[in-house]
C-alpha cells in the first residue's frame, strides 16, 4: 500500500497538465499514488493521462462526467487507499522533495502539515511568496487558530485519510471557497500541525484559473462565503462541536461575513447578503456563549452598516489587523481578525479587554 495519495482534479488544462505531471512521478519520495479524475475533459488531457498511466503504474486514472472541482476531489478521496492524503491542482506543480518533506514533517504525529508557496504567472514565473507561521510542530488545543487566514488552500497540506473517514468530510458540491469548508471542518479533529517554511508549491495564475475567473464574475459570488460560513457552522452545530470551538469559528464565520460585505458594498446584491446574514446574527450568533469580545463588537458593527468604509480602496487603506494571544490550557493560541473602519477602530482602543486574554 502506497503512504500518500495525491489527488488531482483535472479539466480542460492540457496546456499546462504534463509540467504537472512531471512535477509527481519525479518526485524524490516515490512510495505515493496518483489519483487522476478527469473531470470531463473535452481537449487532449484524456491522452496525456493515459500516457502516464501506461509508463507510470502508480499513475491510476478515474474518468468521470464534469461535476466540479469538489466533486472531483470527493471522486479521488473515495478511490484514496493511502494513510496520508496530499492534493494538486492540475495547472500547479510540486517542487521535487514536497511529497518526502510533507511525509517527514507527518512522522512525529501531527495530524495536519502546511508548507510554503509561490504563485507564479502562465509562464510559470514566480512573483509572489507565502510561508505558513512557523517551523516544525506545533502543538494547540483548538487548531482552528490556522483558519482566521486568507490562505485556506488544500494543496499546501497534508491530510490523514482515517481523520477524514471518520468525521465524513467532503467538499461542498456546487459551491465556491470548497476549501475553506474542508479546513475548518478537519481542523477541529486537529490538536498538533507541523509547519514547513520553506515554497513546495507552484500555484499557477493564468486566465482560466480559479482566482481570475473569480475576480472576473465576483458580482455572482459575494454570497458563496456566505453560504460556506453557514455550512460550517452547522456542522459544528449538528455535530456537537460548536461550544467547544467556540471562540474561533465565530472568528471565522464573523470575518466571511464582513469580506462578503465588503466586496458587495454599493453593489445591488447587497441587500440580498443582508436578508442572509442579518437574521442569522440576530437570531443565533448574537446569542452564543463564549463569543470573543472583538467578535461581539464587530457583529454591532455589521448590525449599524459601518462595516465597510465608502469604497474598496478605503478599505485597503483602514484595514486593521489586530492579534490576541489567547492562554487557553497554557497554550498560546493566536487569532487574526481582519476589522474594518475607523470608527470601530475607536472603539476597539478604549475596550477593556477580559483579564483571562493578554493583548500583543
């Protein structure tokens, strides 16, 4: 039995699917599983897999209808037999010691490991860097900390596949920001993570990929981060999980809330995210035991509309990011809330907050 499997999502990127490819058979761990869904492919990406497949037995290929990227990696996680799971994105690629440094990084029993990436242009030049927070294991009492974060992606991490079995995690069909779902949902099964500092992953930007599409049709999207915090929240309601981590999936669904906002402000679907969320704040969140003080008053702040200031570009400029260490169980546990406006600024200052919390 193979120790990784890697999932690869694949439709219509024959431009970009062989440096793929090479980037996994090629790797210096080789005790791995390649699992290919071919999403419906309608170019030369069937060929290409089937060329790997017969030089490469660890290649397996599985052809389905097109259902999306979550279906596609649901398809690959069902047909997974390794103990460790591992993703890929078809237009990305591996650098050649990820797959060795990720089954390293997993030997000391965390049950998440995260590595670096750099995004790079169709030619695949690198511009721009990411490092997760540290180096080596880490060990916390809620690792939901890891997801008041901007950089919610699969394939920057590794999985054990007997967590995802157990606590029934798929990705989100028919929907949008299925990554975010997926982390958060594993993360609360998590209690140590190791961290690589070091770019293992290329993340590709061309004009089909997943960001570009999404900046281009965002005006029908302001609601998926909406309708993603729901589902989290109610599968921490409906598996009884949801007191206990408490302080950072309200963190995490509060901040979705005022991104979607953000975005839509002046828009015409502005309204619409209103009607979803308002009620909900109302009539649930608002009334949650445990809720964050910063989390209460931003929730005031979504009520009274002064979560945004007059245009995006104001945003960019008042965005404030404050950082509490939390001593929960002497384990310091660092949230990110990403808080918006001057005004609430104002009163953030002069909030007193709980002796139990220190202020860095």
């Amino acid at each position: 039995m193979p120790k990784i499997s890697i999932i690869v999502p694949i439709h219509n990127v024959e431009p970009f699917l062989r440096q793929c490819m090479d980037s996994l058979v090629q790797q210096t761990f080789d005790d791995v599983e390649i699992i290919c869904v071919n999403d419906g492919s309608t170019d030369g990406c069937a060929e290409i897999l089937d060329g790997y497949a017969k030089k490469d037995k660890r290649v397996r290929v599985i052809v389905q209808k097109n259902g999306g990227l979550s279906a596609a990696r649901n398809t690959g996680l069902k047909a997974a037999t390794a103990p460790l799971i591992m993703f890929c994105d078809s237009d990305d690629w591996y650098a050649p010691t990820m797959c060795e440094k990720m089954f390293i990084a997993m030997q000391g029993g965390a049950e998440m490991g995260a590595c670096g990436f750099e995004k790079t242009g169709t030619k695949g030049r690198p511009y721009n860097k990411w490092y997760p927070p540290g180096n080596g294991e880490v060990e916390v009492n809620d690792a939901l900390r890891f997801l008041i974060s901007r950089d919610s992606y699969v394939w920057v991490r590794i999985f054990r596949r007997d967590i995802i079995k157990r606590a029934q995690i798929e990705f989100p069909v028919a929907h949008w920001w299925e990554d975010m779902y997926f982390l958060s949902v594993y993360s609360a099964f998590t209690q140590r993570i190791c961290f690589i500092a070091e770019s293992l992953y290329y993340y590709r930007q061309h004009p089909q990929s997943f960001l570009n599409r999404l900046q281009e049709t965002h005006d029908l999207h302001f609601n998926e981060q909406v309708k993603i915090a729901f589902l989290i929240w109610e599968y921490y309601r409906d598996h009884g999980l949801l007191q206990q981590h408490m302080l950072f999936v309200s963190a995490y669904v509060v901040l979705l809330f005022s991104h979607s906002l953000m975005l839509a402000s002046g828009n015409a679907q502005t309204k619409q995210l209103e009607q979803m969320i308002f009620p909900f704040i109302r009539k649930e969140l608002l009334h949650q035991p445990g809720l964050h003080h910063l989390t209460r008053i931003r929730l005031e702040y979504i009520l009274r509309h002064e979560w945004v200031g007059t245009r995006y570009k104001w945003w960019k400029i008042l965005r404030i990011k404050i950082q509490d260490r939390c001593h929960l169980d002497q384990c310091k546990i660092r949230t990110t809330y990403y808080l918006f406006g001057a005004p609430f600024w104002r009163r953030v200052r002069t909030h007193k907050a709980p002796d139990s919390l220190t202020r860095s």
